[in-house]
C-alpha cells in the first residue's frame, strides 16, 4: 500500500507500506519513532492506494482517517510478515519482532474509497 501522509510544509509525502484489511479497516504497523508516526498523530487525515507496479493496472485508493495503538502490534506483525515473507523466522522476522514492544498498530478508517480497472483496454499489454 502507499500511504499519503501530511507534512508541516504542507506537502504531503508518500511511502509503501504492508497491510491487511481486517474488517472494513486497513491496517499496517511503523516503529513507534517513524516519521510516518508523528505525522499522523499530528493529522490523522491521509489517503492511500493498493495497486500492483505491473500492467494491467487496477486498484483502490481513498482517503482514510488514522490511528496508532500499541496494542496488539506484535499481531499485526506477525501477520504481515506470513503475508508478506511467508515466516516469522527469518532475519528481518526476529529483527521486527525483537522489537515488536516499540511497534505501532497503523488503523486506517477510510472515510472515502474508489476504484479502478484498465484490464479490458490494456488485455494486450
């Protein structure tokens, strides 16, 4: 997922993050000192896209209002490394893990949420 995210400046900044959908929420986990983190608990608003980089392209994007709870962060993680790396037993798996008490639960509430599909025109690309 990439995750827009509000800035002092005024410019929004973009970065990729896991995620899972539990619910009608999207949740994603960052380091508790993540920059991510400070700008959200300074405005929760942000928006987001899940798309593949590949053609055909196709995905979903909004706008979503954030969360950050400590609880259950180790969860989270755990899930997102079986989604995502197959196993919590690898280098980066103990890495997150070893530090899942400074983690973060990202609870995004969107608040709007749109679509899109270029399949049929793109079927020879």
């Amino acid at each position: 997922m990439r995750l827009a995210a509000n800035t002092d400046s005024g410019f929004p900044v973009v970065l990729s993050l896991w995620f899972l959908t539990e619910g009608d929420e999207i949740l994603g986990a960052v380091h508790r000192d993540a920059r991510i983190a400070q700008r959200l608990r300074a405005d929760p608003r942000c928006a987001f896209e899940i798309a593949p980089n590949e053609p055909p392209y196709f995905g979903v994007r909004g706008q979503a209002t954030a969360s950050l709870e400590s609880a259950g962060a180790r969860e989270v993680l755990e899930r997102l490394l079986h989604r995502y790396v197959g196993t919590t037993d690898s280098k980066l798996g103990r890495f997150l893990l070893n530090r899942a008490d400074e983690e973060l639960v990202v609870r995004l509430k969107p608040e709007w949420i749109g679509t899109w599909d270029y399949s049929e025109r793109m079927e020879d690309v």
